[in-house]
C-alpha cells in the first residue's frame, strides 16, 4: 500500500530521470565492473522508465474517466431539462387554450412528449453504462454526483409517467434501461451510507423506481 502511495503521488517524469541516470550506470560499469552489475542496473532502469510509461497511462485514464463522467452528467441533466420543459409546456397549453385536451395538438404534443421521454432514458442508459468501464477511476464524489443527477432525473420521470402514462411506448426497453441504471448507484459504495440525507436519498430513489417499474400506474390524463 505504500509503495502504491508513493508511485501514484509522483509525477512521471522523476520515474524517467531515476530510470535514465540508472540505465547510463549500468553501461557505465559495463566497461568498469562486471556485466553482471550492469545488467543489473539496466534492469533496474528499464524498470523505472517503465513506471514512468505506466504512470503517464495511469494519468491518461484518469483523465478520461473524468471526461466521460461529465459527459456522463451533462446528459443526464440536459435530458431531464428536456423532459421538463416539454411537460410544463403541455401544461401551459392545457391552461391557456381552450378545449385543448380534445384537441389534434394535443395528441401531437403528447407523442412527442413520450418519444423524447422514452428516447431520453435509452441515451442516459447508455452513457452511463460507458461510464462504468471507468468505475474503478471514480472517486465517493464523482459517485455521489452521479447518483445525484440520477435522483434528480427519476423524479422528473415520475411526474411524466404521472401525468402522461409514457411507459405505454416501449416497454420492455423502458423498463430495462430504468432497472439496470438503478442497478448500477445502488452497488455504489456511497449510495449505501448510513447518514441521514443519504437514508433518504436512497429511500426517494427507491420508491421512484419502484413506481415507474409499476406498469399498472394510470396517468392523470389519460392521453
């Protein structure tokens, strides 16, 4: 654990240097000692220019974890914006127009409404499944950032299904997609504290699961 500490806290250029210095060494005594010394330092030099190769590689997926996980994060957020701001324009237009639930518009808007909303869960699905081939390189915040959004992007799916019934397109994906992104922050070390906000962080996600899994749900609208 140590040594563990100690390679990832050095940048990879001293691992170059050390490696470098040890290697010119080992030819140094080549034609001073013995072979055997000198191989020995080659070996060792090799060694550290490979720490260094292997440290950079390290920096690299780090970096590319991190701009998966915003990426990551961007969808899910622009998504469920998308979601809002689709519902509360029905919402506006159920208000302000007369007759407008009898309405072709209506069924238009509504169409487009549940497309987008089933297309939505399908693309944070898949980018979050991405994102877990770089699990390993997220730390507690990054978990618990995107447990966060997730949250956030459950409780408006429950207001669509709420009010618009959108599980009746797609189903089967519908459902699978939601399941396997709750599968996925419910193995997170975070999701599962034991504080207070996390208990019901984890219980309000839970329940929304819970019912947009329910396919027996009725819509207050009906459309």
């Amino acid at each position: 654990m140590m040594y563990k500490n100690w390679f990832s806290n050095r940048p990879e250029w001293i691992f170059y240097i050390f490696g470098i210095c040890i290697f010119g060494f080992g030819f140094y005594y080549a034609f001073r000692i013995s072979l055997g010394w000198a191989s020995i330092l080659v070996s060792v030099g090799l060694a550290f220019i490979a720490g260094g190769i292997s440290k950079k590689s390290q920096m690299m997926t780090e970096a590319i974890a991190q701009s998966t996980l915003y990426e990551t994060i961007g969808v899910l957020e622009d998504r469920r914006l998308g979601i809002k701001e689709r519902f509360e324009k029905i919402q506006k237009k159920i208000q302000i127009i007369p007759n407008y639930r009898n309405l072709r518009q209506l069924q238009i808007d509504s169409l487009d409404y549940h497309l987008y909303y089933s297309y939505s869960i399908w693309k944070c699905w898949t980018y979050l499944d991405r994102a877990m081939v770089f699990k390993k390189n997220f730390t507690d915040v990054d978990e618990d950032r995107l447990i966060h959004y997730i949250d956030c992007f459950f409780q408006d799916l429950c207001i669509g299904k709420q009010s618009f019934g959108v599980s009746l397109i797609g189903v089967g994906d519908y459902i699978g997609n939601l399941r396997n992104m709750y599968d996925i922050i419910s193995h997170f070390n975070v999701y599962n504290r034991d504080t207070v906000g996390d208990q019901l962080r984890r219980t309000r996600i839970h329940t929304n699961f819970q019912y947009l899994n329910n396919l027996a749900a009725q819509p207050i609208y009906g459309f």
